[in-house]
C-alpha cells in the first residue's frame, strides 16, 4: 500500500467544470444545481458547439472525372 492511496491529493479531488469547488455526488459533475444550469444553458444557447468538418458530396459518391 502506498501513502498516496491512502490520502488523495488535492489534485484526485474533482472539481466543477464551472466554478472549479469539489463536485457534489447528487449534481455530478458540478458542486450544486446552479452550475448545472449554466451549464445547460450555454449548450442550450450555442455558446457550446461540437466542431464539424464538411465534405464534398462528390467525393463521396466517387464522381468519375
């Protein structure tokens, strides 16, 4: 057994994407409700996006030349 299992360090402690206090079991992965709803709403507000690469349909279906 190591000493570092036995107390984690402060860097092992989760923290809020939000505000960065210790994550609370019941709002996981956030500390409390509020930071739940921000959250939710950037997403909501498109603050968050998932980045996407368009490609050409023509290289897709193999046009001939």
């Amino acid at each position: 057994m190591s000493p570092a299992n036995d107390n984690p360090s402060r860097s092992s402690i989760e923290r809020c994407p939000i505000c960065s206090k210790p994550t609370d079991a019941a709002f996981k992965p956030f500390c409390s409700k509020r930071c739940a709803d921000v959250d939710l709403q950037r997403w909501l507000s498109g603050r968050y996006a998932i980045p996407v690469v368009e490609e050409d349909k023509g290289r897709d279906e193999g046009e001939e030349g």
